[in-house]
C-alpha cells in the first residue's frame, strides 16, 4: 500500500465534502491529529477505520487502499488489491522468520560459546603422596579458567636431616620448577592464566599426572616422591538439583553486613596481624594473612580463602588438625567432610569480624 497516496485521497475525500480536519474527525469519532496523520501519510488505518471512512464517503476499502476512485482504467488494479496486500504481508512474514533464526542462530552460537568456556572450567583435586616419607595433610588444588590454587600442609618423616623441597612437574619437554622452599610445614601457590609463572594451563591435564615432590637432605642426597591428585569436584552439571547433603541455606545474621567488603576490609586494615578479641564472653585469637583470615578458638579454627572463583571456608579440629570440611561459599557447595555445621560456623565467624570492624 502507498500510505502517501491513500493520504492525499483522504485529503481530496474530506475537501470535497468541504470539511476541516477537526470536522472529519468529530465525524469519525477518532481525533484530529489521527486525521492529519492519516492525510500526511503517517499513520496506517486499521480495520475499524477502513470501514468507518468506506461507510462516511460511501467508497469501497478497495478504493481507499488503492488511493482513487474506481474507474475504467483501474478497474482490475482495485480488483487485485486484496492480494497485492496479502502478497506484501506474506513477504512481510517471510522478513521476520528470517530475522528471527538469525537472532536464534546467534542465541545457540552464545549458548554453544558459554558451554564450551564454562562447561568443566572449575575443577577441585586433592593432593596425596604414596609414600612413608611424607605424609599430606589438607592437600588441594583448584582449577578454575584464569586461576590455579594449590596448597598442602606436611610432615615429614626426617624433617630433621631436610635441606630444601622442590615441587615440579616433568614432561615430554623437560622438568618445569613450581617452586622451592625450606618451608617443610606447607606450600601455597596461586597462579594465573595471564602470567603462567607456574603452570602451563595449556598441558594442565598431563602436569596433573606428573607432578613430584623433591626432597634433598643436608648429606646431599634426594628423594622424589609422586604427588597424586584426585578428582573431587568439577563443574560439569549442565542443571543444578538440590542436595540436601551438600546445598545448605545460609541465613542473613545482618542486612547491614556486606561479607565481601566486610572481608576486603579486614584484609586491608588488618593485613598480617595476630591479635585476640572477646565476643559472647569467650576469646578468639584472629589472624590475618595475605592467604586467609583464621578465628582460633578453644577447639576449632576456621580459616577464610578468598578466591577469584571461590571463596573457601575451612574448618579444623584444633587439636589433631584434622579438617572436618572445606566449603565453597560463592558456589554454596560442599566440597569435602561433614558441612552440616557449617552454617553456625559460618555465621560465628562473620559475627566475630563484624563485632572487630565496630
């Protein structure tokens, strides 16, 4: 349909009937500005106004969506304007099918993008070594895109005669040192896909297999031990369903209370001191490092990783040292032992930072 046509035919009806457009209008029962933007060509007619404006000048709709009065010379032209309109609203329909599978082509080409980054992106492995001259304890490495964290704590058999450790990884292409420390208590490395000072993320999965730990002795000699890593997590579940074991609703102890800046500031104001504080009338002894925040209590400590792509809160048996459960806070995900304390747990700990900052 030609809308600037069918206007001036509007506009030649109405003048012929010697008629303002505030006039037509109140004719109409529509307002004068309608009639103004039918006549500009602005603004299409619908059905109801089709068949007032046929009725009021007594024309046929044909006449009106061709734009002029029937004649001989456009006789069959008024005749096959019911589908030349259907001929462009079919043509219509054609342009929005099209447009919508290419916005469902680049619906499935994000979704297919995000599933081949994310999909496995975050793996969790504890850390073992099968031998008797060491014995692993609190052993993990996770591996997300852009990080890997990797600590364990040690004891050593002949701590006594150790010079030095050396972690490494062998392959194909030779032997790549992690580090080396006379730190023989435990070992702490974050590493990052932009820099890869450690880790080559590339051959992750055969550095996995072949990671060792070196000892050498004051006498000079040496011992290589195989770390062992164990798959205990991996975000490969395209649909998360509730586990009542693991997924454990925590509750708000305090709107006002924003953990992550709560956390940020004490790693600012409170970066590697070790002080105590009295909360509920019991002491707790809180130390800040560059690696966690810890609350030590009579029996327990509960330390705070935080992480780029998981925040760790890890609870431990103040005497033996055992962990009962390490649990991902950003996830709500319990990555090993027992976690159903930790929600009292969790909510001590930021009842105690809470009462430091105040």
């Amino acid at each position: 349909m030609d809308s600037d046509k069918i206007g001036k035919f509007l506009k030649h009806l109405r003048e012929e009937k010697q008629l303002s457009q505030n006039e037509l209008a109140e004719k109409l029962y529509v307002s004068r500005t309608l009639v103004n933007k039918w006549e500009r060509g602005k603004a299409n007619l619908t059905l109801a106004n089709l068949k007032v404006i046929s009725e009021y000048f007594n024309i046929s709709v044909d006449e009106i969506l061709l734009g002029e009065r029937e004649n001989k010379n456009n006789k069959e032209e008024i005749s096959n304007i019911k589908y030349k309109i259907y001929n462009e609203n079919n043509h219509l329909r054609k342009k929005i099918k099209i447009f919508l599978f290419i916005v469902l082509l680049l619906v499935i080409a994000f979704l297919f993008y995000f599933f081949v980054t994310f999909y496995n992106s975050v793996e969790i492995y504890t850390v073992d070594a099968n031998s008797n001259l060491v014995e692993i304890t609190n052993g993990i490495l996770i591996k997300t895109r852009d990080k890997i964290y990797f600590r364990f704590e040690s004891n050593f058999e002949k701590s006594d005669l150790m010079k030095e450790i050396t972690i490494f990884y062998e392959l194909e292409d030779g032997r790549k040192l992690i580090c080396r420390s006379n730190n023989f208590d435990s070992v702490f490395i974050n590493d990052f896909y932009k820099t890869q000072e450690y880790f080559d993320f590339s051959k992750f999965n055969k550095i996995r297999d072949n990671l060792y730990m070196e000892i050498k002795y004051k006498d000079d000699s040496s011992s290589t031990i195989k770390l062992s890593l164990y798959r205990d997590y991996v975000n490969s579940n395209i649909f998360l369903w509730p586990n009542k074991k693991n997924n454990i609703n925590r509750e708000v102890i305090d709107d006002k209370f924003s953990e992550d800046q709560a956390f940020k500031d004490i790693y600012e104001n409170y970066n590697n001191q070790h002080f105590q504080i009295k909360y509920n009338n019991q002491e707790y002894e809180i130390k800040v490092t560059d690696e966690y925040i810890a609350v030590d209590s009579q029996d327990k400590i509960i330390r705070y990783y935080e992480d780029l792509s998981c925040n760790l809160l890890i609870k431990s048996n103040k005497e033996s040292m055992v962990e009962e459960y390490i649990y991902d806070i950003g996830n709500d995900f319990c990555i090993d032992g027992d976690c159903q304390e930790f929600n009292p747990d969790y909510d001590l700990f930021k009842q105690i930072l809470k009462n430091l900052e105040e």
